[in-house]
C-alpha cells in the first residue's frame, strides 16, 4: 500500500477548523502535525482544499443480491467514493432476503470482492426468524433491521410478540422503519374509493402519512424504553416525530438515537410537480415545515445522523404511474455536495456536517476507529474544493441506474480526492484504484 503524505489541507474535524498535514501508511493516520517532510508514494497538495473524515452512510440499499439489474455493489459503492462517503451499511431488503446468518456472511462474501469502500451488512428481522437474529455478532455486524412498517421487499414484521421479543433480547443495535402499516392501508382505501385507478405523486405523503410515521416511531420508542433497548430511528420525515428524541444527554449514553436523510432535508412536497415519481420515497417527503423541522432537529441534537437511504430503481420503473412506480432513489454519491450546498446557504456549518456525516455515525454504532482524523485511526478522509461549480449529469452518473434525483442541478463545491483505509481511490473526478474496502468492526464490549 502507498504511503501518502497530504500538506496543507484544511481540516474539519472535532468541531475544530485548522490547517495541517497528514502522513498516511499502511492504511492508518500515522502523523498530523503543523509540517511534515516525511518521504511518500504520493503527495496531495491540498493548499485551500478542505479535509473532512470519509462519510459513513447507516443506510443504503446496494440491490445485491437478485436485484442487481437496478444496482449491485460494485458500481454503488464506486459511486459511493465519488461523493466522498468511504463507508456505508446495507439493508437486508435484497433477494433472498437477509434472513439468515448463512445469507448475511454471502453478502460479505461479495462486498469483499466487489466493495470499493468499506462495508457492513444488516441482519434481516421477520415475524418467524428471531432464533436467526440473536446469533447476531455484535462485533462484525452494524445491526439488526426492522421493518415495521412495510416498503421495498415485504420484509414488514407485524406480530406484536415477535417486536416484544427483538426489542427485549437484541444482542446489538436495532435500526427500524417506521411508518404503521394499517394507517397507510386504511388511508389507500380511502384515496382509491375517492379517485379509483387515478391516485397521483402528491398523494403519497397523504396515503404514507405523518400520522403513519409518529404512530410507529412512537410505538417504536415506547418498545425501546420498556426493555432498555439500543434503537436506532431511521430517515425521520415528519417534524412531529422530532419531538421523540432527546438532546439533554451525550450521544454515547443516549439509547434512543435517530437519522435524517438527504432527500427529507432538501426537497418537500413542492417539488413533487417537478419531480414527480423521481423524488418518491418511504417513508415519503412531506412539507416544507417537516423539511424544517428536521433540519432544526439536526442542528440541536435531537437527531443524530445525517444519511442517504440510497435504494435505486430503474428509470423505466419510475417512470411508470404512480400507482405502479417503485419508492426510492439514488443519492449516495452526491450526499455531501448537497449538504455543502446547505453550507453555502448558511443553514449548517462544515463542523456539523463532519459530526452528523462521521463523528456521530462512528459513535451510534460504536465503529472501530473510524469517523474522526486521529493519529492511529484508519485513513478514511475526503477533499472538497468548497468553491468549484459541479453539474450532476448523466454522463458523470455513477449508479448503475444511471439517473438522479439531482440532475441538472449545479452544486457550488466539489469532491477532489477521496481516500478508504489508506488507498487513495479518486481524484479529480476520476476512479483510480480498485483495491477493495473492509469489512467494519465494532467496539461493543
């Protein structure tokens, strides 16, 4: 593995901004200081560029396996470092469902060839699997997923004992989908007595609504806190539901955590008329004061993570009626240049994109030297040019779907370089090595 020496960035990193340079080898942050002259493979003159920890996405859908004509792992995870996210978590959704540990250790299997970034895998959680979920290994699994409301992939689990049993002997972090199933069905029935086969896009956050999201998360918490559960909440789409989350204690002693994602916090349901199906998600994006809110709920700690809920389709699929249209969209590989967008609209500052994007994903789920830019941590790190223009089009689309919710759209800043356990992997627009990622650890004593 090269040795890189990178001189001059502008590091973000622990709610502190200051220049300095960095000495990679083998893998890990060997030395920061204000000037080092050590010998490298590779030197990044990183004179005005910013230096940030590689995001650590808790949640993304990479479609592999059986799903792979929409996304695989290979391409999403390219995209993945592109947009300067070094890390990521995969949801059980696939095909076959992630239902057992057998099926969960094939997953790594390929991630470890096909992976360019570091990786970590959900154990899949059905109404008739809870002997399977308890042989979780706490130390080399990220968590255990629940649908408790249903979405892509049936994998809804709605027998109230099976959640009293998950909740009470979890032997690691739970992350759920909150959205309760028989409101949105009782809400379809209504839309379709009242429209028949014309239900349209601005629906959809009626049918999958408010009151949908905050009764399952609600019922979700009052789980947790009966049995001193680890919950972790995730892409929070209504400002009601903010109000479940507590900002009173540190994060590492927190046992509720929760997560925003990308779309809830940049589109609302104004855009659906430019949209449409484009932007169709569970749980959906509703107003434009749940989009506030959340932001809000991020900027004073009641939420814990920003992330992407990244889960391509195909153009086709949704190109299709509403009805029809598959929810879900691609976002990972220009997750950061959004937020930076935010930025640069004075709405959240560098150093809390850092803790929300890294700090606080390492800390929720307890990653193994991870998430910061220490000395002795693993060299996951990504350069920004904060004032160079970037305009998403199809031809710079890395996602296997080949679209994106963002094209068209001009971003102010750029990612420069982006570097995973050690290996530099893009720069300047460029793939530029194929060394695979790891698999991640967890410190759960």
């Amino acid at each position: 593995m090269p040795s890189i020496l990178i001189k001059s960035a502008t590091i973000v990193n622990e709610g502190t901004i200051s220049t300095a340079d960095l000495y990679l080898n083998n893998g890990i942050i060997e030395m920061i200081s204000n000037e080092i002259n050590h010998p490298a493979d590779i030197v990044i003159n990183a004179e005005g560029l910013y230096l940030f920890p590689g995001l650590i996405d808790d949640q993304v859908h990479f479609r592999e396996p059986g799903l792979t004509y929409k996304a695989d792992i290979w391409h999403e995870s390219r995209a993945a470092v592109a947009g300067g996210t070094t890390s990521f978590m995969e949801m059980p959704n696939t095909i076959p469902n992630t239902l057992t540990q057998d099926l969960l250790e094939e997953k790594y299997s390929i991630a470890a060839k096909n992976s360019i970034a570091n990786y970590s895998f959900f154990m899949g959680a059905a109404n008739d699997n809870l002997e399977e979920v308890l042989k979780t290994n706490p130390v080399n699994v990220c968590g255990i997923k629940v649908f408790m409301g249903s979405s892509t992939g049936n994998m809804l689990v709605d027998s109230e004992q099976t959640l009293e049993n998950i909740f009470k002997n979890a032997p690691t972090l739970i992350a759920t989908h909150c959205e309760d199933e028989k409101t949105i069905r009782e809400n379809l029935v209504k839309y379709k007595q009242q429209y028949q086969d014309k239900l349209t896009i601005d629906m959809h956050p009626l049918i999958r609504s408010a009151e949908a999201c905050y009764k399952s998360s609600s019922h979700a918490v009052a789980l947790a806190e009966k049995y001193g559960t680890r919950l972790h909440i995730l892409h929070i789409s209504t400002a009601k539901e903010t109000e479940l989350f507590s900002n009173d204690i540190s994060l590492k002693n927190k046992k509720i955590t929760a997560e925003a994602c990308i779309h809830h916090l940049w589109f609302s349901d104004a855009d659906y008329k430019e949209k449409g199906n484009f932007i169709k998600w569970n749980p959906a994006v509703k107003t434009k004061k749940d989009r506030d809110g959340i932001l809000q709920a991020v900027l004073d700690g009641r939420i814990d993570v920003i992330a992407t809920d990244h889960a391509p389709h195909t153009f086709d699929e949704k190109s299709k009626p509403y009805a029809e249209a598959p929810s879900g969209g691609p976002l990972v590989q220009h997750a950061l240049q959004a937020l930076l967008d935010l930025y640069h609209e004075e709405k959240i500052t560098l150093e809390q994109i850092v803790e929300k994007t890294a700090h606080n994903t390492a800390i929720c789920f307890q990653v193994e030297n991870r998430g910061f830019i220490r000395e002795g941590f693993y060299a996951d790190l990504v350069l920004v040019d904060l004032n160079k223009p970037y305009t998403v089009d199809r031809s710079n689309i890395i996602s296997k779907c080949g679209w994106s919710p963002f094209e068209g759209h001009t971003f102010k800043s750029s990612i420069t370089h982006t570097i995973v356990s050690g290996n530099l992997v893009f720069e300047d627009g460029k793939l530029i090595d194929d060394k695979p990622g790891k698999r991640l650890l967890f410190d759960r004593n």
